[in-house]
C-alpha cells in the first residue's frame, strides 16, 4: 500500500520480507555441503535427493546459484488457497493463514517461481485473497471503537498497513472520549 510521507512510521514490506526470510523452508539440494553454522543457527547437511531445512534466506542464496529446487510450503498450492479465499468471501471473520504468507510468497515468486506447481494461478489467488483481506481490514477499521479492535488472523503485511491509520485514529477516539469527561 503506498502511503505519504507522513504516515510512513512503521516497517517497509523489503524490511518485512527480511525478518521472514529467517523463517524454514524445505529445499531439495543439488549440491553435497556438511553441517554449517551462521549466526542464527546451524543448518545441513546437505545430500541430494534428501530435503533439508534451510532459513529462506539460505534456500534463496542456493537457488539463485541454481544449487537447490525450494518445496513450497503446504500452504502455497490451489487448493489451499481456493479454499481459503472462499472463507474469505463468504465468512465475516478473517481464514487461517500462516502470519508471513505475503513475505514469504513474493519471494518464493520472485526467487523460485518454476519450483511452484501452477505459478500464475497461485498468483492470481493470493492476488485476490489480499483484496479480500484488504476490504475486510477496511471495513474493520470503519468500526472502530475507542476501547477495542478485534481483526484476529491478520498478517503481518495487514497489521503493517493498518498501523499508521489505526494509531492515529485510536488517539483521536481517545481524545474524543476524554473530552466530555473532562468538561464535567
């Protein structure tokens, strides 16, 4: 979402997509490499045809160097996402979804698209689950109450979007509540 200036106080998606990218992913290694250890843990060994987990970061550095095929999570494939994206428009509340799907799912697009099963389809799905999602955040906001916010199964992308809109309106509301309180 591509907000002004002012209202730019909280994190960018690149800088989202970079604390994601310490989450595990499976890989299918082309490449034989022993157990080695980086400062957020040890990962490997390495044995073609076996799958390892590996951080994102390290499935994207092997994959850019075409020295591993990443699996793609239970989670990004048609039919999860079918069904999720009907929850989505046909229930009031928000589906189930990993808290780092749109950080994660970009970058296996931009990374390792031919590793995906039906790569254009999964797009268009996330594409219009984020629209879905969008809408619901904003009518959810249109409700707001000064003394509390329900929106449970939002994302970290979502939460990132909404922030800047949902602090200052809940200071206003706070000082809107307070005011006639203190004229008495």
């Amino acid at each position: 979402m591509s907000l002004p200036d002012s209202l730019r106080v909280s994190i960018t998606p690149a800088e989202l997509e970079l604390v994601a990218s310490q989450q595990l992913i499976e890989i299918v290694p082309l490449i034989s490499m022993e157990r080695t250890a980086f400062i957020s843990g040890a990962y490997g060994p390495l044995r073609p045809p076996h799958k390892a987990s590996v951080p994102i970061w390290m499935a994207v550095n092997l994959k850019t160097k075409k020295r591993c095929h990443i699996v793609a999570p239970p989670w990004l494939n048609v039919d999860f996402l079918q069904d999720r994206l009907n929850k989505e428009t046909s229930q009031r509340g928000f589906s189930d979804l990993p808290f780092r799907f749109v950080e994660i799912s970009k970058v296996l697009f931009d990374v390792a698209s031919d590793d995906l099963e039906n790569p254009d389809k999964l797009r268009y799905l996330l594409k219009d689950l984020r629209e879905a999602r969008q809408a619901k955040s904003r009518e959810g906001l249109q409700t707001l109450d000064h003394s509390e916010l329900s929106l449970p199964n939002l994302c970290s992308m979502e939460i990132n979007e909404i922030r800047p809109f949902f602090v200052q309106s809940m200071h206003l509301l706070t000082q809107l509540v307070r005011e006639p309180t203190a004229g008495q």
